[in-house]
C-alpha cells in the first residue's frame, strides 16, 4: 500500500499533483466542501494550454475551448490603446471553468484519485512540529504529507504554528477583489477592441476589462479595496458610455471573488506539509491568473515526492519543491509583485504618461500573456529605468519608476540567495529578508 496523501480542497494544483502521484502509486484522497457537480465559477477562464501537458493531462476535446483574443490595454484616459501581438503558437485558450474541473477531475479519477465531496476541511492537525493530517467537518484524518490546495484563505496554511515561518494573512493590497458578470448584448455596432482591459478607468485604482462575445459581453471589475453592488451598477453604467455593447441585463456569473496578487509564499513546505495553488499565491501578481501555474507546479511537487525514496515528507525533502518551483516561476513572478506596487502607487495621470510616452509598449503588454503561460517571465528593471530616463521630464515619476527598479532587483538578489538545502534558521533569516522586499 503506498503512502497516504491527503490533499485539502480540490484546487486546480492538488488535483492535478493528486492525479500524477496516484498514478505513482500513492494512495491519494481529495477532501472537498463544495458538492459535486458544483466546482467553479459560471463563467470562461484564460490558461496556456501547454501547462496540461506539463502535468500530464491531454487537451481537452476540441468543442471545450477556442483560442483567445489578443487583449487591448486601454489608459485611464482611454486615449491609446496597446494591443498584444501573441504569436499563434503561444496562444491562450478559453474554457468554461465548470469544463476545466470537469476535465481534470476526470483525469485524476481516471487515475486513481478518491474524492470526498461535501467535506469541509478546518485545519491542520499538528504533532510536535510535523502537520500529520487534517481537521475536517466529518472528523480528523491522518496523512503522510497534506497538500494544502484550499486557495487563498485555505484554513490549513493560516492555522500552522508561526514556527513553520509560512506566511498565513494576505495584506488588503496582496489581493484582488473582483467582481464578473455576463451582461446581454446591447447593441451590434461593432466594437474598435473585442477584449479591452481598462486601467484606473474612472480614476479608480483598479483593472476591469469588457470582451465582446457573439452573445454576451463579459465585465470584470477589480479593485484593491472592498466594494459593493451599488459601486457595479454605477461603474457599469459609466463604462457603457464608451462601450455601448454592455447590456444591463445579468445573465451568468454576478459574483465578488478574490484573487491573490502578490509575491509567491517565502516557504511554501513544512514537515508533512506542501502548499499550492492560490494557497500558495501561485498567481502572476499584476494579472492574476494562476490555473496554468498551479499545474505546472503540480508537476514540481509530485516529482520531488516521488524522488523521496524514504517517504519522509520533511520540510527538508520538500524544500526541492520549493526551489525547483523557484527556478521554473517564482523568480520570474516575485519582481512583478514589485512592479504591481508600482502599479498601485501610481496616479491614473502617470499611467496615461507611461502609455503616452511609450514606458509601456505593445510588446510589454505581449509579455504580459507570456507571464501567464509560458514560464520564461522576464521583465528587465535597468532597461526599464533607462527609458524612463530618456523620456520622462517629471522627476516625481522618475522617483517611483527608480524606486521600483531598484526593488525589482533587490528581489531578484534575494530569490538568487534563496538557500539551495533546507536549514530551518537559515530558512527563517532568508524569508524575512525576501518579504522586506515588498514592504
Ligand atoms: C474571477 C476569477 C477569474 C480568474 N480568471 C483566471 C483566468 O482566466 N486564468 C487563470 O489562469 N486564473 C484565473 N483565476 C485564478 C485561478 O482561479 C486560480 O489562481 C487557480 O485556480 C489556482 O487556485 P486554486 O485552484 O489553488 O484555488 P481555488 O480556485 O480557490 O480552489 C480551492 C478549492 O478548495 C476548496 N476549498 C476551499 N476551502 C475549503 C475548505 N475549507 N474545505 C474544503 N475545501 C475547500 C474550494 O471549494 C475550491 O474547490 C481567476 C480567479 C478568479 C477568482
């Protein structure tokens, strides 16, 4: 019989580390609240498609998804937009989100994952310094290593003793708080940019987007701060000024989720305890997407679980997790944590400057869709500072484009010195130093 791994929540990275691990011949059980049948959201989710391969999974058959459109980043004065040119071969694609579970539930059953439906998980049960199962609305259970896929407020992770250093709150600007909905089609003009994404829009500090769909237009709404239906209806109205495609009616979605934003977890492992996915903050920080991150992890996880010949789940075998997660996403990520508190310290006039003066470019924005899939997240800061030198005459904006260049490259150096082997007070000072990074 092989070892027993729990997996906490049915997160799009459990899952899929359940699947390869059962297939690896551990005994690998799913422990889920919601019923089944219910999993997601009522709306199309966004992922590079080559992460399924990554961790094992076929594409989905053909009639599931379509290629995304580029995106168009508008600025707050909505006076230039920058489309992405994202070559065919790197394109996204879009799938319900109900069609996602369903296709890696299917795999992860297929290869041997038990589920339980309708089972809230608590929190951890911890012995000594070791996370040896799971407390759960049908009683405790016990486990060789817990896989915390219970995303971001995931009642493992914030319930561990401080002494496993694993970062448990999410500050208010660490996280998104978003709004979707799909609204009838209101008109059949046709529209200069079928999937815009809107900065500051209004002056608001946030990031919403309307795509225009043959029957539907699909609004998203974000902000850094809580907000109401009163604020939707009010915002919604303001955006059909200027995009008249937007109906007034609902017809699917209409919900507040929250979205991590922020750098990934400094130590993502304990003794018996791995974290993924949202849980983890596994989500690009200035966009938030994190399905096809989360699986490409999955595959990080179940090899270094593998690779355990002895089984010992220790934060010490796991930590090739962690640096291996690193090497292939987190480093690349982190400085964008950095670059998001730009973002947000930003003026909706110094953002139209950026467009304006061409700090941001087209092909920036083309990156941006790399972030999402592909793994290869570069953002150069000294480049980026050079051309805010060359262009920008206002020595306030020049300070905080500075200032985030530097930060982006003092988190650099730290994730560079992330040490290479598990040694918990080394650990400790290293993790400090990382998330001062942010503050
Ligand atoms: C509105 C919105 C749009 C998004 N769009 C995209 C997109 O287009 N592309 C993209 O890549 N990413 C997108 N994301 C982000 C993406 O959903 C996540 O980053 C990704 O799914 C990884 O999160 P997760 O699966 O780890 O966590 P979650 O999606 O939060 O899943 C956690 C699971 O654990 C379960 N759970 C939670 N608590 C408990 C508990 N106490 N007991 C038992 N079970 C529990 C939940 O029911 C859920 O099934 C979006 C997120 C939101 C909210």
């Amino acid at each position: 019989m092989g070892k027993k791994i729990i997996v906490a929540g049915l997160g799009h990275g459990g899952i899929a580390a359940a699947a390869q691990l059962s297939k690896a011949g551990y005994d690998v059980t799913v422990y889920e609240k919601k019923k089944e049948g219910t999993l997601g959201y009522d709306w199309t989710d966004i992922f590079a498609p080559d992460a399924l391969g990554i961790a094992g999974m076929e594409m989905p058959p053909e009639d599931k998804f379509e290629y995304k459109e580029d995106m168009t980043f508008f600025s707050p004065s909505q006076s230039k937009g920058l489309r992405q040119h994202v070559p065919q071969d790197k394109l996204e694609i879009k799938m319900e989100r109900r069609d996602i579970y369903e296709h890696f539930i299917n795999h992860a059953l297929e290869c041997g994952v038990k589920i339980v439906y309708e089972c809230e998980v608590k929190g951890p049960v911890v012995l000594g310094n070791r996370v040896v199962g799971i407390k759960t609305s049908e009683g405790d259970v016990y486990g060789d290593l817990v896989i915390d896929a219970c995303g971001l407020n995931s009642p493992v992770r914030r319930n561990l003793p401080e002494s496993f250093m694993i970062d448990k709150d999410v500050e208010r600007n660490e996280k998104i708080t978003i709004y979707r909905a799909f609204y009838n089609v209101a008109t059949e003009e046709p529209v200069e940019a079928k999937f815009k994404v809107m900065l500051f829009e209004g002056g608001i500090k946030g990031v919403n987007w309307v795509a225009s769909e043959d029957d539907h237009t699909d609004l998203l709404i974000g902000r850094f701060e809580e907000f109401d239906m009163d604020h939707v209806n009010e915002f919604a109205e303001h955006l059909r000024k200027t995009n008249p495609r937007l109906g007034t009616e609902v017809q699917r979605g209409g919900q507040f989720v929250e979205i991590p934003v922020r750098q990934p977890m400094a130590v993502m492992v304990a003794d018996g305890y791995a974290a993924i996915g949202d849980s983890a903050f596994m989500t690009v920080p200035l966009i938030g997407s994190g399905i096809a991150n989360s699986l490409k992890a999955s595959k990080v996880l179940a090899d270094t679980v593998i690779k355990d010949k002895h089984n010992a789940f220790t934060a010490d075998t796991l930590w090739n997790y962690q640096t291996g997660y690193y090497k292939i996403l987190g480093n690349g990520l982190a400085p964008l944590a950095a670059a998001k508190l730009l973002l947000l310290s930003l003026t909706p006039e110094e953002i139209d400057y950026f467009f304006e003066k061409e700090i941001l470019t087209e092909d920036l924005m083309t990156i941006g869709a790399d972030f999402t899939g592909l793994g290869s997240v570069k953002v150069d800061p000294a480049d980026m500072i050079n051309k805010a030198k060359q262009v920008c005459s206002d020595m306030e904006l020049l300070k905080k484009i500075i200032a985030c260049g530097v930060r982006m490259g003092r988190v650099s150096a730290a994730c560079a010195m992330m040490p290479k082997k598990w040694n918990a007070k080394r650990v400790a000072s290293w993790s400090k130093v990382y998330n001062y990074c942010f503050k």
